[in-house]
C-alpha cells in the first residue's frame, strides 16, 4: 500500500522554542505534545505536511542538511527573508535564480536549513 500522508519531523534541542519559531513562520497551530514530541499542523483549510518535532539529545552535525523544507512565498522572498530574520532565522546564501524561480537559504533558531523560494 502507498502511503497516504507525509509528515516531516525535526530534531531539536528545545521544543518550545522550534514550536514558537515555526508556528510563526508557517502560520501552523500546535496540536498536542507526547513526551519529548511536539505536532504543529497546517491552519484549518490549508494543505501542508504536520510538523513533528522531537526533542534530542544531541547537537545537530555542522554538515550540510541532506532534508530541508521549502518555504514558498509570493514574490517579495526578501520581504519574507526579513520577516524570518525577525523570528530567529538566519540568512545562509545571497539569492538564487534558477530554473524561473528565486531562493534563500536559511535556518532556524537551531541551525535547521531551510529554502524561502518564489511561488
């Protein structure tokens, strides 16, 4: 059988804060906590992947992420740059252009990489 849903878990050091971080940045509601696990979902009729966070014990590796979420926006990712920056993200890269799209990396207050792409 084929899965049905994909849900995208990230390590972390602190939970609370990760869940503050992106419940901002994403717009998604915490929906309950089990042990060292924390579920952000999508807003009520908006699509997107539950976010489970789960506390660790260990510090992330200083490599590059093989999994990273790609944030997509409008057309303003400088604006949304901003915005993030303003949350605890950190600026990565200047601005790609490839392909007809525009991107930055990113990470999270944890050094969790991320893309903030044109839609």
């Amino acid at each position: 059988m084929a899965a049905t849903r994909v849900d995208v878990g990230i390590d972390c050091a602190d939970v609370d804060a990760q869940a503050r971080f992106w419940s901002a940045a994403l717009g998604y509601e915490r929906s309950g906590s089990w042990e060292q696990y924390l579920t952000l979902l999508a807003p009520a009729g908006v699509s997107g992947p539950k976010l489970v966070l789960q506390q660790v014990p260990e510090a992330k590796p200083q490599s590059k992420n093989r999994l990273h979420l790609d944030v997509i926006v409008g057309d303003d990712v400088d604006g949304e740059v901003e915005r993030l920056i303003g949350l605890g993200a950190r600026r990565l890269s200047d601005a790609f252009e490839e392909a007809g799209t525009r991107w930055v990396v990113m990470a999270d207050p944890e050094g969790n990489e991320f893309c903030v792409c044109r839609s």
